[in-house]
C-alpha cells in the first residue's frame, strides 16, 4: 500500500521526466530499430542540446530558439557520423564513439571550459524557459506545465514521424535498415538513408537534450553519459508492455510509455533504497536480459523439448 501510495504521489514526476526524455528515446528507436545500428553519437549529442540551450539562454536568447539551435547541431553532428561510416567506411559503432568523443571537446568550448553553467533562478537575473513560457500561457504549475509541453510536443513530433516514414524517402530508410543489398539492388542510395536517419535521430535527442537542460535549470558536460542506454530501456520496456506486431504509430508510442514506464521504475527503486549511483548499472542489466531474453527463451524451449523427448523415447522403451 506504502509503495501504491508512493507511485501516485509521485507519478507527475515520472510523468514528465518520461516524456522530456521519450524525444531522445524516439530518436535511438530510429538508428537502433530502423536503421539496425547502435549510434553511441546519441551520448554527444544530447549534452550538446543541453549545453547549447543553457548557454544561449543565459545569454539572453529566447528558449524556443534554442531549442531550433540544439536541433540543427544535433542534426550536424549525426551528419559526421553518417560521413565517416558510409564515406570513410569507419563501422557505425566506432564512427558513432569518434563523434561522441569530440563532441565532448565541443561541449566543453560551448561552456566555456567550464562543466556545467546554471540558468539563474531569482530576482532581476531569472531566466526564461519554455516551461516557464507554457506556465504563463497556461497558468499552470510548474510539473504541469512540463507534463503539457512533453505531451504535445512529444504528439507533434509522433504525427510528424509517421508521415515522414510513410513517404519514399522514409520508406526506403526503413527498408535500409531491414534489407540493404535488396534497396541498393533496387536503385536506392542506401549511404544517404543511413546519413538522413542519423541526422533525423540526432537532431530528436538533441532536442530532447535542451528541452531536459530548461526543465533541470542547467547544462552540464557529462549530462549525455549514459543515453543510449536509457533509450534503449525504454525501447524494449515498450515492446515488452505492447508486444510486436503492431502498427507504426503504435510503436513510437510504445518508446514513450516504455520511457515513462522506466522512470516509474527507476523511482520506486530509490524508494526501496537503492543507491543513486547504482542507478546506471541497474539500467545496464536491465538493458542485458531483454535483449537476451529472445535467446534465453529459444535455450528454455529447446530444454523443454528434449526433455518431452526423453520421456517419450523411455515410453516406448518400456
């Protein structure tokens, strides 16, 4: 009852922490389901939005904007990755580290070579973000306010994917990732579908990046450690709760329940006292057994059948 009590109390928290953090989760789903590549960019590029936003704000620059700015850089740094896998023939996996390594030198000239910077928060010197935007559109509270922006933002961006991946070019992105030789066979420039996904899921997380440094209050260097982890829990969390199957549309819906999901989890795993900075490792393991749970399965089932075959051989035996 405690724990119940706990989850309802808390769940706006989670709430609106899943669905700033579902943006990023949608733009992994594209490298890593669509396109059938773990781009280790993403870990970059989300600092990058964070780092750009909060610079740029405290500077004076309308939160929207920034957000803009932090889309077109992701979107940049997704386009190098993409240039040194399919020109410079560099596998993704490495070419994605190589980026996230220099964006990490990047992140830290945007801040100035400093690790972090702070949006203030009182008196004359009080910044804008666009949480603080949608509470005077809206006269709502603070966690509210969040909760509305992800939401619609996060339905925005849902329609807009669909559309996209239902076109030509989104079609043949997909079929990239599902049979490659079968679309260059057919004509299509496979090296540009994976250049465009990798821009389109890096300018996503990136977004999701800067939105996450407004609602926080900060950017940080190190904010990006980790994401593509988080992603992919909430992935897998999705397809777990969903099942497979299921249309387009569903799926990317599944990654921001699965997104919500795992920060529902991650705080009643505080509640029940785990360590914070355990927090990873957790995600880690829990990232681990789904993606082997196809093999642990198929390795049950096929003990299960020689064992029903052991027991029929000793039947007929007898």
């Amino acid at each position: 009852m405690a724990l119940l009590n706990f989850i309802l109390s808390n769940g706006r928290d989670a709430l609106y922490l899943g669905v700033l953090w579902s943006v990023m989760a949608l733009g992994v789903y594209i490298t890593f389901k669509l396109l059938k590549m773990a781009d280790m960019t993403v870990d970059g590029s989300f600092a990058l939005g964070g780092c750009v936003s909060a610079v740029m704000i405290v500077k004076g620059y309308d939160p929207f904007l920034t957000i803009l700015m932090a889309v077109i850089l992701g979107m940049a740094a997704g386009a190098v990755t993409g240039f040194l896998h399919t020109k410079l023939k560099i596998p993704a996996i490495l070419a994605g580290i190589l980026t996230m390594l220099s964006l990490y030198s990047i992140n830290l000239r945007i801040l100035d070579g400093k690790s972090n910077v702070a949006m203030p928060l009182i008196g004359n010197a009080k910044v804008d973000t666009v949480i603080d935007k949608t509470m005077q559109l809206t006269n709502l509270g603070t966690k509210n306010a969040n909760i509305l922006f992800g939401v619609v933002l996060v339905g925005i961006i849902i329609a807009v994917l669909y559309w996209f991946f239902g076109t030509e070019i989104g079609s043949c992105i997909r079929a990239t990732g599902n049979n490659e030789d079968m679309v260059r066979a057919l004509g299509g420039n496979t090296d540009l579908m994976k250049v465009i996904g990798l821009i389109i899921a890096n300018g996503l997380v990136a977004m999701s990046g800067a939105i996450v440094a407004q609602s926080q209050r900060y950017g940080d260097v190190g904010m990006g450690t980790g994401t593509i982890v988080i992603g992919l829990a909430s992935i897998i969390i999705g397809e777990v709760v969903f099942g497979k199957g299921h249309s387009f549309y569903i799926k990317l819906t599944s990654v921001v329940v699965g997104s919500i999901l795992y920060r529902i989890a991650i705080a009643i795993v505080l509640r029940l006292g785990m360590n914070p900075n355990d927090l990873k490792l957790l995600t880690a393991v829990i990232v681990g057994l789904s993606l082997s749970f196809p093999v642990i399965k198929k390795y049950i089932a096929a003990k299960k059948k020689a064992a029903a075959n052991r027991r029929n051989n000793q039947k007929e035996a007898a």
